[in-house]
C-alpha cells in the first residue's frame, strides 16, 4: 500500500498551485473535485487552498441532478471529473505556496431543506491561516512521525482534515479505496498507521470481523482512533477501547459547518453519554429551545454559499462572540456537552448523513406519487438505513430506479412502504417518528 509522504506532496502541491495558475485559476476561484479518493488528492487541496483557489470536494457517486443542483450555482472555474485528471495536476511548473492554506476546503451539505449548500469560509490572512493549522496540530497532536490511514471517503470533511493535517505537520498518509475490514487489518499489518479518523459502522464491522474470524490483530501502532458522526453503540466503543487502547480512542462531535468538541475515551467513561467539552477557543452555549450554540475563533466561521437568509438563520451575537447553531439540541453539564437529538429528521447511515428532503424532492414527481415520507429506521450494520413511505398508484421498482437516477447509493432508500395516508400533526406535519 502507497504512503504518501510530506516531502513527496510539498512538491506535488506546488506543482499544483503552477497547473491551476496555468490555467487561469486564481484566488478565490474555485475548483471542483468529483473524481475519487486516493493520496493525490490531499496534495490537489492542499496545492489549491495554499496558493488561495477553493477546493470544492464532492461526492463521485452524485447523479447527474444531484451534480447540476451545485454546479449551476458554483461558477467553477475548473471541474476535475476522473483520475486523469486529478493526475494532470500533478504535472504543473511548481510555484510557490502559501505557508499554510489560505482557505478551508468548501464542502456541501443538504440540510433540512434539500437543497445542498457550500459551507464557505472564505479566504484567510496570514495569521488565521497560521491559527488554523495549528489549533487541529495542538488538538490531534499531528506530528512528523503519523502515518493517518484514511478509511473513509477522502472527500467527506473529517477525513480530509486529518489527512492534510498530517501532511502539513510533516506526515504520511495511506488511502484505503473502500473500507472492508479484511483490508484495513492488511494496511494496518503493512503501514502500521499511528491514526485513524472513522465513523462507528466501520469500528462496528471490524469488531464483527474479528469476533467472526478469530484473529488477533496487532493495533499497538496506532496512537490515537477518532470517532464521530453517528451516536457509538456503548458495546462498540467500550470495544474499541479494549482493542485500541483507552488512551488512544477519541470522540469528537462537529459538522460540515465546524468542530464543536473533543473527548478522550476516559472523559467518557468519567461521564456517559457525552461527546466531550468544548474546544479550545470553543464556548458551546444552550439556548431556552434547547438548541446548541458554538462560538468558534475568526477561521472557524463561515456562511453558506450564496444564501443569506440560511446564513443569518445560523448565527447569532452572543456575549462570548458570534455563534452558529445546526439545529442539534442538547445540554451542557459541568463543561461536558451532551447530545440528546440530531436535526430533526438527519438519518446517519453509515456516518454519512442523509437528509429526507433531499431524497424526498427526488421522488416526489415519479408520477403516481401523491406524497412521499423519508426516515431512519435502526440498522445493526449501518447504524440507520433510509425508508420511504409513500402514498399513490406507483411501482415500487420505478421510485428504485428514479432513487438510482438521482440520488447516491448513500442516499437511496432501502425499503419503500405503500400507506394510505401519511400519519401528521394537527398542524398537518409528517410525523416521521410514527413512520
């Protein structure tokens, strides 16, 4: 298995930074990634965000619509759609490079209302850049010595992080294409990685894997295992720390948006249930709704892409500094921020997060569909697998093949449900907890 070194990817991300000059891109412009995920790809963003263009991954598994639904509104200046491509890059005229990146990569999130939005920070000066890069080193402690295994999608937001965190701090990294478990053990065995960012169903399909096979697998060579974006099934994570060592597990709570907290795996056993305190420069606050509010330091904040009204939406003047909420509700005890619902309707599967507005805006004009219904339902793999219910004269096989159209497989749902009328509140709301 490759590892990516630093010294290799300084060079490849000046060679970047000359590519995209050549082309004509320059700061501020933004660049689209939809090609997947491999140890290239961290030098790509990092070339791009250190010479001040905006990486804008995405998913390579989007539809067409789902695609068309950002890129008509992003004026990209280039969209890098295979491997190839990504590669071309690579070959540039170096340039100099930023001492740290001038931006955060801008990631889309659905939301609540369907309809995907940036996540956009805008560009940094030098000192927040500076502060940026080196708030994640203090926290993760991301040193020379890491190798980082990414096992999930290079492209989501956290793994991105830890993978450029480590390359700035003089690391290595290792990209496993997908995450099967009899793998991962063969990377860890070949690499011996010292950290890992993944979500719970992967610490949930090892420990299947290793409870099913027998083995014993040597994991001492990581130094830190950080978990987040989904709730961890207590069996789970008390097994994780068995296996990887309770100094070594964390978990984090945050979003696309921004890191709210960290916690070590002896916090948690010191207090149940929480996901840890507030991170430094950090104050995490409970309005009377019950709503979390996060005051983040000058780079933490951002808006959402061309839309005002969802950024004013999202923040808020509080004595500590402005704030942003997501929606998750919650409650802080004695420092430690407890997590009591994520926003309403989120469905989290597989950590990736699926939103039923989006899925439901795709099937909602299959003809024949009077009115359609998204939600979670419990899974033992995926911790939450996508449902449907709908109402109206319409095949099933036909919303699976409008859902495959449009959607990707994160987000196609796995079981459709035929009702004759969505259950609702008095004030006509679907009642998706019924469902």
């Amino acid at each position: 298995m490759e590892v990516l070194t630093a010294e290799r990817s300084r060079h490849d991300q000046a060679r970047v930074a000359g590519a995209l000059r050549a082309r004509g891109l320059r700061e501020g412009d933004r660049l689209v990634l939809l090609c997947p995920g491999e140890p290239d790809y961290a030098s790509v963003v990092l070339g791009a965000c250190r010479s001040g263009v905006v990486p804008v991954p995405l998913d390579p598994r989007l539809t067409p619509w789902e695609r068309s639904r950002i890129l008509d509104d992003l004026d990209a200046a280039l969209v890098v759609e295979s491997a190839d491509e990504l590669h071309a890059l690579l070959d540039g005229e170096p340039t100099e490079l930023d001492a740290a990146p001038r931006c955060r990569p801008m990631h889309f999130t659905s939301g609540t209302t369907g309809r995907p939005k940036g996540v956009w920070s805008g560009l940094l000066d030098a000192g927040d850049a500076a502060q940026l890069v080196a708030e994640e080193r203090e926290l993760w402690g991301f040193c020379a010595t890491d190798v980082d295994l990414v096992v999930s999608p290079i492209y989501h937001s956290a793994p991105l992080r830890f993978a450029t965190g480590t390359l700035l701090a003089g690391g290595g990294i290792a990209v496993l294409p997908r995450f099967e478990p009899a793998a991962f053990l063969d990377a860890v065995e070949t690499v011996r990685p010292t950290t890992m960012f993944c979500v719970p169903a992967h610490l949930q399909r090892l420990r299947q894997h290793v409870d099913h096979t027998g083995c014993h697998p040597d994991l001492s060579s990581f130094r830190l295992v950080a978990h987040a974006g989904a709730p961890c099934p207590e069996p789970v994570r008390r097994w994780a720390h068995d296996r990887f060592g309770v100094d070594a597990v964390w978990e984090f709570y945050g979003s696309t948006e921004g890191q709210w907290t960290a916690c070590r795996a002896q916090e948690w056993r010191e207090h149940p249930g929480t996901v840890g305190r507030a991170r430094p420069g950090r104050v995490v606050t409970v309005d009377d709704e019950g709503l979390l509010w996060c005051v983040v330091p000058p780079w933490g904040r951002f808006t959402y892409w061309r839309d005002d009204d969802k950024t004013a939406d999202a923040w808020r003047e509080t004595a500590a500094g402005p704030a942003f909420t997501v929606g998750d509700l919650g409650r802080v005890e004695d420092g430690y921020v407890h997590l009591d619902a994520r926003r309403s309707d989120l469905v989290i599967s597989g950590g990736v997060n699926v939103y039923p507005a989006e899925v439901e805006a795709a099937l909602e004009d299959v003809p024949g569909v009077v009115e359609v219904a998204v939600f979670g339902r419990p899974d033992d793999r995926w911790g939450q697998r996508v449902v449907a219910a709908y109402v109206g004269d319409v095949d099933e096989d036909v919303l699976r093949g409008r859902a495959t159209e449009r959607l990707a497989p994160p987000k196609r749902p796995k079981e459709y449900e035929r009702l004759d009328a969505l259950p609702r509140t008095a004030t006509g709301k679907v009642r998706r907890t019924e469902l």
